[in-house]
C-alpha cells in the first residue's frame, strides 16, 4: 500500500436489488464499474462468513465458510439451475434495510430448489469439494446438526454431540445426508460467484480489502471441532470471553462474548492455524484488515459470565511470535491494522515492527480539547485514514451531535461552511499525506444518522442499512474522480 489511493467502504450486503438484501450479482458488477469510473483503488468490504448472532458478520459460524444469504439468484438462472418461477416474491416492507428474518426463509427455500436440479457430479464442484475438504466437511456436519437440533448452538447439544464424538457422528451422517450435501452446494455457489466477481474487479484495476475478525464465534464450527485452540473447561465451556473495556463507544465495555485463543497451545505448532487463516484469507482478498489488531499485543479478558466487560484484565498477546511465524510461512504480508481503541506502546511496536499501516478516523481528530494521532498534520505516510468505519455515525450524524466548541474547531481545520460535510471529511481525507483515504458510502452519499450500519454494544438494528438503485449517479461518480485526481490518488 505504498503509492498513494483511494476506496469505498461498501459491504455486499448494502446493494440494492429486488431479494431483500444485496447480493454478488449485477448490483455488486455495476459497483465496480463505479469504482473504475470514479478512479478508485480499493472496494473495502466486511467480513464474508455466514453470520449467526445478531446478523453481524464479526459472529460467523466458520472463519471459512461463505455467506450464502449473498448469492445472486439471477446468475443461478443464468446456469440452468433456477426458473424465474422457482423464486417466490419476497415483500419488502422497506428497501433502505435488510430483513434478515424473512430474507434468510426465502433464500434457503429457493436454494434447496438449485440444489435440487444440480448435478454433483460436476467436474468443478468436486475440484471444490475436495480442494476444501480440510474445513468444508466439518462445517457442512455443523450446519446440517444445527439445523437437526432446531438452529440451538452447538453447546446446547446432547453431550454425544457436544463432545464432538466420532462414533456418533458416523452414526448419524448418513441421516444427514442430503443436508450436508446441501451446505456444501451453497458453499461451492457462493465460492464461484465470489472468485468471478473479484477477478472482474482484479482484472479491472480494483483490489478488494476484506476484513477478518480476530476473535471467531463461540457458536462455530471452528470451537466446535478444535476446543484445545480455546480456553474451554473440560465440559467444552469457556472459561474468558473476549470484549474491550469502556471507551468512546460504551460506558460499561464491550463484551462480544467471543472464547479466547488458547495461544500457549497454538504456540506448540509455530501457529499453525493463524497462518492456514491468514492464507486462505489472502485466496479471497488482496489485502487484509485485522479487526482488533491490539489484541494480539494485549486482549482484555473477561470472565465468562460476567454481564458486562468491566471486569476484565489485560493479558498479554501472543505479539511479534504469531507475526513471525506467518511471516516465516508467506512472507511480507498486506494487513491493515485496526488500531483502534485503547492503544499502548506495545501495540504501537507491534504493528511498527512489521511495518503494517495503521487506521486514522477522522471523526475522532475534532476534539477541540486536545490535540491527538488522529488529527490530519499527525500522519505519517504508512496509514489509511477514514472519514469513519462501519462502527462509527455517518459524518453528518456525527457532526450534528458534536459539541459547539468542536464544530467551530471542525470548520476551521477544514475551511467549512458546514453545509456539505461528509463531502468536505472525504477531501480532508483524500488530501492528507496517508498512503489510502476510505469513505464509507453512507458518507459519499450524503447520508445522516438513519443510515448507520452499527452501534457498538448493541444487538438489534444493526448491519440492516442498503443504498438505493439510482442513489449513485454521475455528479457523484465525476466529483470524486476529480477529487481523486486532484490529490495524486489515482496513479495504478
């Protein structure tokens, strides 16, 4: 990330399109295209598994698997494999947010009918199947149980399941046949109309950062095949969970409720399962945004079953020994650190030690109180800046609530009337001295506070917020391909 660029942070989910949620069909190729046309660098998405708890993409029910809830359907039509009658109508009370309830009930009953006229014994889908099998076979039992045992976690089972017992399980996989073979379908679906809308991007001048979260989710396949990888009791439960004590977000903490890494136990084979995630990462992405980077320096433990994150202590993380042995494996790698938050000289050394970009939010750097990192004249060149991310308000919802002291200070830094925001956060971005600028498209829209995509330490009404057909247009391509330009963002 060394030649100075630009991007939009979009996730997929946010498109527009007529089956409730977006998807990798048209919508996310005409993305593209606006990229391409608004001399962008960067796509910038979230996390790409299977979201389980509270629909958020930083709770999946594998670190590999693929969401099926993104596939497009008008490409399964194009394959011979759906009939525009095959997909019932969805109504869709509102076409600004996604309703996952019914959009997961329509998606799987159209997909079971693809499944239905597939034929498994296609070349590709074997070359799949087998090529994963080290995650897939294990992640398609874990689905087909979840959904035996009425969707409950997998720490909710019959103890014969729980333990992940393998004479059990043998016992009853041919009863589960045609459901695991029904995950893996959707997951080679998923995979092909990932790898064929990527490599338009790649082949077009458009790299994607995709984002991986540091911590997985208790209820994954992940903690239900390898208990040794977490500080689990004996009885599988955990004895720590992950969150961040009380910040800018939340009085009392977040706790994300995430089992904590067994590091002294993943230390014995040179990290291996870091480096197969972080490989297998950079399949999909270009580059790679580490959600959580100083918990690798330091994480914030908490008890399980506390309440809330306040009565956690600091551990030290596994630090320069994890990035070592990845580097050892696949050499320099492309990693934004997300260095947000609560951010010590460990940390600092850490992500200087491997030379990894680090994260400017503008909307921190307005404190009219104090002078800090985050503010434009303290940038070095190795960091990407962002009006804000997907846990932040839009910029106008933000302006609109900051202090008087901090607005007048705000307009000043920038030379703004205040009328046009978002616009005049994203020239600040695009003209600092950071290597990559990134704006949310809430922010290049103009958008206000309705279209937030999360609130830290909640868990309704989140990840739900999608742009509009027609919301992109040529005064807004044109504008920030000049603005591009303008700021030497747009040299391949």
């Amino acid at each position: 990330m060394q030649n100075r660029a630009s991007g939009i942070l979009l996730h997929p989910t946010s498109l527009p399109g007529k089956y409730g949620i977006g998807t990798l069909g048209k919508e996310a190729y005409a993305f593209i295209d606006f990229l391409i046309k608004a001399k962008q660098t960067y796509w910038q998405i979230l996390p790409l598994g299977p979201t389980g708890y509270a629909d958020s993409p930083y709770q999946c029910f594998s670190s590999k698997a693929g969401n099926p809830f993104l596939i497009d359907f008008d490409l399964l039509i194009d394959e011979g494999l759906l009939e525009e009658k095959d997909i019932p109508e969805l109504i869709v009370e509102d076409e600004t947010k996604i309703n996952y309830g019914a959009v997961i009930e329509h998606k799987y009953k159209v997909l079971q009918t693809a499944k239905d006229k597939f034929d498994t014994d296609n070349t590709d889908y074997k070359v799949f199947t087998d090529n994963n099998k080290s995650w897939l076979d294990e992640y398609a039992l874990f689905m087909a149980l979840k959904e035996n045992f009425d969707k409950r976690p997998w720490y909710e089972w019959e103890d014969k399941y729980r333990s992940h017992d393998e004479k059990t399980l043998s016992k009853i996989k041919p009863e589960l046949k045609d459901k695991i073979g029904f995950q893996k379908f959707i997951q080679y679906i998923f995979f092909k109309q990932w790898k064929q809308l990527k490599d338009y991007a790649n082949n077009n001048g458009i790299k994607i950062i995709g984002d991986i979260p540091i911590y997985v989710a208790m209820d994954s396949s992940d903690t239900w095949v390898c208990p040794e990888l977490f500080q689990f009791d004996k009885n599988k439960s955990p004895l720590f969970v992950g969150g961040c004590p009380p910040d800018y977000f939340s009085t009392t903490g977040q706790l994300w409720g995430n089992p904590i890494f067994n590091y002294a136990e993943m230390e014995k084979d040179d990290f291996s399962w870091w480096v197969d995630r972080i490989k297998y990462n950079l399949e999909l992405y270009d580059l790679i945004r580490v959600d959580h980077f100083r918990g690798f320096a330091g994480y914030w433990n908490i008890p399980y079953g506390e309440e809330t994150a306040i009565n956690g202590e600091w551990i030290d993380g596994p630090g320069d020994k994890l990035f070592n042995a990845i580097k050892n494996v696949l050499g320099e790698i492309p990693i934004i650190a997300e260095d947000l938050g609560l951010i010590t000289p460990d940390v600092i050394k850490l992500r200087d030690n491997f030379n990894l970009p680090g994260m400017k939010i503008l909307q921190f750097a307005f404190d009219s109180g104090e002078v800090n990192d985050y503010i434009p004249h303290n940038y070095i060149k190795n960091c990407v800046v962002y009006t804000g991310t997907h846990d932040n308000e839009t910029v106008n919802g933000w302006y609109e609530n900051a202090k008087e002291a901090d607005k007048e200070y705000i307009l000043n830094y920038i030379h703004s009337s205040g009328e046009n925001i978002a616009w005049d956060l994203i020239r600040c971005a695009w003209a600092s001295v950071a290597n990559t600028a990134i704006a949310p498209m809430q922010d290049l829209l103009n958008l206000g506070a309705e279209a937030r995509m999360n609130l830290p330490g909640t868990t309704i009404n989140n990840w739900q917020w999608r742009m509009q057909k027609g919301d992109l247009n040529d005064t807004i391509t044109d504008k920030l391909a000049s603005l591009t330009e303008l700021y030497a963002r747009n040299k391949k």
